[in-house]
C-alpha cells in the first residue's frame, strides 16, 4: 500500500466511523475519500501554479513562524504530498498587526515592494481538523503601514479555499510583510492547512 493509500484508508475509515460505522458500505466510503484527495490535489496545483508567493508546509518552516497566540501548532505527515499544518485553539484577541500574533507567514522581500499600493489576494487550502465545521482568520500585515485586520472564513470538513483581498498601503522602509492565520477560539475544531498562495492583481 503506497502512502496515499494509506492517506485514504485512514480517510475512509474516518468517514465510515462518523457515519456510524455501517455495515457492507466500504467501498462508498473509500470512494469518498479518494473524491476528497482528488479534490484537494487540483486545489492544490491551482494554487502552486498561479504567479506570485506560495507556501507548503514543512518541517524547516515550522520553527520560523511564531504563533504567539494559538494553543497548537504541528505538522502532520501527509504522506507523498509533504505536510498539513494544524492549528488549534487561536486567542480572539491576537493581533493582526506587525509579524501578527496568528501563525505568521513572512513573505518574500520583491513581493513586498510588488505588492506596495496594490491589491493582494490571499487563498488558503484549508478544512476542518474534525467532523464539524470550524473558522478561521487570514490577515495580511505589512508591520510598517497597515494590515487588513483579521478576515473570519468559514472551514467546511472538505477541502476549499478561503481567501482574502486587500488593497496595500504604499510601503516606506519595508520592513516585511506577513500573512497571519489564525484558527477558531480554545474548544472549537482546530484547522489543516494545505497551502497558502499570494498574488498581486
């Protein structure tokens, strides 16, 4: 079994647990979940296709954001398709300004002085951690004139992409811009994360 077999299986097996774990309907269940991987895979390479900034997950990415206000952040093993980043338990009152005090995200400098008085469109591939919906907050900072503010998204159990767009102040000295995420309140399902992608437009 290959490990996106496996991914499915668990998947599968999730799905027949939450539907009450009935009896001779395993492949309905099996073809459900390998609809989602499908699914999540083209939402994917539509986002790691389009111009500008994109972000994955990964172990070496982990250690550098700082999620100041968020009960949890892991990295969960995704198999051939790298890692999903799970946030859990996120502070109402966390900050959207400066690096943000969500799951931080420093963009790269040239899209910084690109995105200086345009308009940024964020998108996010993202579901709920559990059988039940969560939310959660995107924000753009540019830790120098402004940030969006956090933008609450609805996060359904099957992979979509919430997205944000903002129009950018003019930049003075740069001094870097962030993306912020930022899952539900303490008690509420947490949120995977995919990947994230920014555009100028």
């Amino acid at each position: 079994m290959t490990a996106s077999e496996e991914a499915i299986r668990q998947r599968a097996y999730a799905l027949w647990d939450q539907a009450g774990r009935p009896n001779d309907r395993s492949d309905e269940f099996w073809f459900a979940a390998e609809g989602e991987f499908q699914r999540k895979d083209a939402l994917a390479a539509s986002l790691k296709g389009a111009e500008g900034f994109y972000f994955a997950p990964s172990p070496a990415a982990i250690g550098g954001p700082k999620a100041r206000k968020i009960e949890s952040v892991a990295l969960i093993d995704n198999g051939e398709q790298g890692s999903l980043l799970k946030l859990t338990g996120g502070d109402p009152l966390a900050q959207s300004a400066g690096s943000t005090e969500g799951y931080s995200i420093r963009v790269p400098d040239a899209f910084e002085r690109e995105a200086s008085e345009h308009t940024v469109r964020v998108r996010v591939l993202a579901r709920s951690a559990e059988a039940a919906p969560t939310r959660m907050a995107i924000a753009y900072s540019t830790n120098e004139v402004g940030n969006s503010g956090w933008q609450w998204r609805e996060v359904g159990v099957n992979w979509r992409i919430c997205e944000l767009v903002w129009k950018v102040p003019k930049m003075r000295n740069g001094n870097g811009d962030y993306i912020g995420l930022l899952p539900d309140k303490p008690g509420a399902p947490g949120v995977e994360i995919h990947s994230v992608n920014a555009t100028v437009i």
